[in-house]
C-alpha cells in the first residue's frame, strides 16, 4: 500500500472538469495549491475521439490524470438511450486510460459508479460483489461501461505496473449538478419539481416510484476530498466504495427536499413507473481504514445545493420549464 503525498507542482489532469464531479474535483486541487492544472471542455477535446485523445497526451503529458468524465443521466435517459451511455463511456474510458499509459502519467483515478454491482447484492455492498450476479436493467449498459473501465485499470497494472486505481462512488449531489427536468438523477429531479411547485402555488408533487427504495447520497465537495485522499493513501487493483453509509429511503428523501425548498402540498407517488434497485447502500469500510469520512450531512447540503440552484435561476443559468 502507497502511501506519497501528490506533487503539488506536476501537471494534473481533471477529464470532465465542467461535470458536477470534475468541477468539485477541479475546485478542490485549486484549494490546496495544485498549481498546474489542465482542463479542456468537450469542445475543445473530444475524449471519443482516439486521435485528438492521443495528441492531447502527447504534448501535456500530465502526471496525475482524474477521470470523471463520462455520460450520464437517469433511470429515464439510461433506458432510452443504452447504446449512447455504452458506446460514449467505453470510448472516453479506453482513449483515456490507454493515452495516460502510453505518455507517462505516474498516477490515475478512474471513477466508476455504484451501479456497476449486481441489482440484488447483499447489504451494505462490499467491493468483492462486483460480477457476482445480475444488474439493474433500467442502467446496465452504462453499468458495463464502467466494470470494463474497473478492469481495464487492473489490466494496465498488470501488464505495466502502473499505479492506476478506481473508485465507486455512491449516488452524488451538489453545487453543479445536472437539474434538466428530464435528463436529470433523482436528487436534482426533485429538488427542480418542488421547487417548480413551491413557486406556481401546486397543491401536490408527483413522485415518481413507490417511494420505497432506498438510497445513499454523498455531497460532490466529500467526494472530491476522497479523490484525493485515494491517490494519495491507496494503490491496489481492486476498486474502492466511496459514501456515507448510510441510506433514506425515497420517500424520506422527497420529504426532506420539500421541507428545504419549502414546499407544504402532498407528495403522490407515481407506482406506473419504475423504482430501480430496491436499495444501493455502499459498504464504506475499506475507504474509511484509510482516515476519510463525509464531513457534509445530507440536510446541509441540500440546502446549500438548493442555494445555488437558485443562484442559478436568478443569473439565467437555469431555466424554468
């Protein structure tokens, strides 16, 4: 197990820097001095392109490499467009990992997903359930995208001895996040709806599920603290959970939005439309052996999230539906 601190001065490179997590991760390194960072925008830098991914490597050459870019989306844009989360993400991943190695980037962070363990693994969820059973339909194909992207790091260390590494973090949220009213993950969703609702005057909300599930959620700015953290206290093959450890079920969830946005009409719940695992509570041990922990609670940052939504809003950043 390595233990070395990040050389504060060599290049780094943040994939997915304008994404809720590349943007907290981006912010954090600010914070703590790094002070040769590398950014490109999606439009500067196509990570599905093989050829610009490689002259890209070639001429930065960075020494750490942070990969949080990838598509994502919710239970609706995941079943609508499997191909898409499949295809993009596969390309990012390889393009990615294959240019670091070929160019000499030292240390790599490949960040998965929670997803990527089987539908009904066993509670809390250990990182060994990862291929022991079958995955949530609703996102198995980005679900794929990201074990192949958790083997291709172990295969690279392999062959090369590199000390590349993975994490999965659980459900995320914060300042930054994706709040598009159909393309958005569950936290954001809501807290646009019940804002939608708190502002028009609605008598109700419409959930959607049984409200039953239950989920973990880990504030972005913890997660980039344990990015960190990762380089610098782990360097083994297998991934690593990063969360809370602890869940609410989603009907908790929606009541603790609604009493942050203030909204005071009734929730309904939608029982047409899918739940999605029945429950994806992350056993965080492993990480937590290293010195980690969240320091952000769940209320406290919904309500800071929630600010900035509406920051957000008020700029034109956002728009009302």
């Amino acid at each position: 197990m390595a233990v070395t601190s990040l050389d504060r001065s060599a290049r780094t490179y943040v994939a997915g820097h304008r994404g809720l997590v590349g943007g907290a991760v981006l912010r954090h390194l600010q914070q703590l001095g790094f002070g040769d960072l590398v950014t490109r925008s999606s439009s500067e830098l196509d990570l599905r392109d093989p050829v610009a991914v490689e002259a890209f490597f070639a001429e930065q050459r960075p020494a750490t490499v942070i990969l949080a870019a990838a598509k994502v989306g919710g239970i609706l844009a995941n079943s609508t467009y499997p191909a898409d989360f499949l295809s993009d993400n596969l390309r990012i991943q390889v393009n990615v990992l294959d240019a670091a190695a070929r160019h000499g980037s030292t240390k790599l962070l490949f960040l998965g997903s929670s997803c990527i363990y089987p539908k009904f693994a066993p509670q809390p969820i250990r990182e060994d359930s990862l291929l022991t059973g079958p995955l949530e339909p609703t996102n198995d194909a980005y679900a794929i995208a990201k074990i192949a992207g958790v083997l291709h790091v172990q295969a690279l260390r392999r062959q090369y001895g590199l000390h590349y590494i993975s994490a999965m973090p659980t459900n995320l949220y914060g300042p930054g996040d994706n709040f598009h009213p159909t393309g958005s993950h569950v936290l954001p969703a809501l807290i646009r709806r019940f804002d939608e609702a708190a502002r028009s005057g609605a008598s109700s909300v419409t959930v959607w599920g049984t409200g039953a599930p239950r989920r973990e959620f880990l504030h972005v700015d913890d997660l980039a603290r344990a990015c960190v953290h990762l380089l610098e206290h782990y360097d083994e093959p297998e991934p690593v959970n990063i969360g809370v450890g602890e869940d609410l079920s989603i009907r908790e969830i929606a009541e603790l939005v609604a009493e942050v946005v203030g909204f005071q009409g009734e929730l309904e719940f939608d029982t047409s439309k899918p739940d999605g695992t029945p429950r994806k509570l992350l056993d965080v041990s492993k990480i937590k052996s290293f010195g980690w922990e969240p320091r952000i609670t769940l209320r406290d940052g919904l309500k800071q999230t929630y600010r900035w939504y509406c920051e957000q809003l008020e700029t034109g950043q956002l728009q009302r539906t």
